[in-house]
C-alpha cells in the first residue's frame, strides 16, 4: 500500500529502515496508537489502517482541513454518507496535489 506510506509522511511519521524495508513511528501521530505493554508503534506499508479504519482516516481529514485551512476542492464531493474508500481517495488525491503544489516560504 503505496498510498498508506503517502499519508504517514504527510502525518509527520518518521520512517525508519530496517533492514530491507521502512517502518513508520505512528506513536504521537494518531491518538489511537497508545502507549501500553503490548502497543505497535511501528508500521510497514502493508499494516497502517488508513485505507479500513476511521480512527486513523478522520485525523489525516482534520490535519488536510487544517494545512489548506478549510475544506480543500478535491474533497467537496465527500460527504457524510461517502464510504471509506471514497473518503481514502479523496485523501490520497489532495495529499498528491499539495505535494505538487510550491509552498511559500515564509
């Protein structure tokens, strides 16, 4: 899931390289990922939940709500009644363009 890994970094998670693959520190970017005994903090592509569960889709909508202050064109379309999926693509679509888009430096 390629596209998992694009919202990670947009979420601010820092990669890691493991051996042959990259794990993603989610501890401290999404409040469901708690601290415990027996807690995952670290995430390969294939095992971030952005594309299945709202407790990690709906804080990557706040933050796109939060970078283009307000609610970006490309995700208009979605509504209340939008699936997952709909709402993924949507996310997956405006991270693409706001990485394409030059930022002004301040």
């Amino acid at each position: 899931m390629n596209d998992n890994k694009l919202i990670a970094e947009f979420m601010g998670a820092k990669p890691f390289v493991l051996g042959g693959s990259t794990e993603y520190e989610m501890y401290g970017v999404l409040d469901c990922i708690e601290d415990g005994a027996n807690e995952k903090h670290y995430f390969i592509d294939d095992e971030m939940r952005f594309h299945e569960s709202w407790d990690w889709l709906k804080p990557v909508v706040d933050e796109i709500e939060q970078v283009n202050e307000g609610v970006p064109e490309q995700m208009l379309h979605v509504s209340l009644y939008s699936t997952i999926d709909e709402v993924y693509e949507a996310v997956v679509y405006f991270i693409q363009e706001y990485r394409l888009t030059p930022k002004e430096v301040v």
